[in-house]
C-alpha cells in the first residue's frame, strides 16, 4: 500500500520538488498495532527464549533491546520482527529501533 498524495494543478508544479515532496513522506501510528503474527520456528523460538534469560528486565546491548521489544505486552501491539542499529552519528550515542509488525489482514 503507497502513499495517495493529490495536488490541486500538479502541471504547474516543479516536477523535482514533488518527487522531493514524495520521497520525504513519514507516517507515525499512534494507535496499537493490533493483530497476530506468525509461528516462530523451533530454532527462532530458541533464540529468543536465551536471548531473554541473559536480558534480566534491563536493556544494555542491542540485543537487549531486541529482546524486550518481542516481550512486550500484546496491548501495544503485535511485533513480527525487529531490528536495533546504533547510532554511531549522535552525540548521546542513540539507538534506531525498526519494527515491522503483522495485523490480522496479512
């Protein structure tokens, strides 16, 4: 599913700034995300079962991170995977965090 952008007279604008425009569209979803995802497989279920135990409730590494982003409770939504980088670039050492998640339509 893309992004539905409409202009009112779309010939007498700058074709480089809409493509600009266009290619600069975020989106936020402040309402859960609500739906199932998939069955792990044998193996993915092992990893994140140690990948918890080592976690303890606290978050230093990114797989920390990673970890307690797949416990989350299921009221905020359902996470298929997830992705943590770091980011090398700012000052406070942030982290990105990247999600996809699945709803019931698939």
């Amino acid at each position: 599913m893309g992004a539905n952008l409409n202009f009112k007279d779309q010939t007498n604008l700058d074709s480089n700034i809409l493509r600009q425009i266009k290619g600069s569209l975020e989106s936020s979803n402040e309402e859960p995300i609500i739906g199932d995802i998939s069955s792990f497989s044998t193996n993915e279920l092992r990893i994140r079962a140690l990948n918890s135990m080592s976690a303890q409730n606290r978050a230093v590494s990114v797989q920390d991170y990673k970890t307690l982003i797949y416990r989350m409770p299921s009221e905020y939504g359902a996470i298929k995977r997830s992705n943590v980088v770091k980011d090398n670039n700012s000052f406070k050492r942030n982290i990105n965090i990247y999600l996809i998640s699945e709803g019931p339509d698939r």
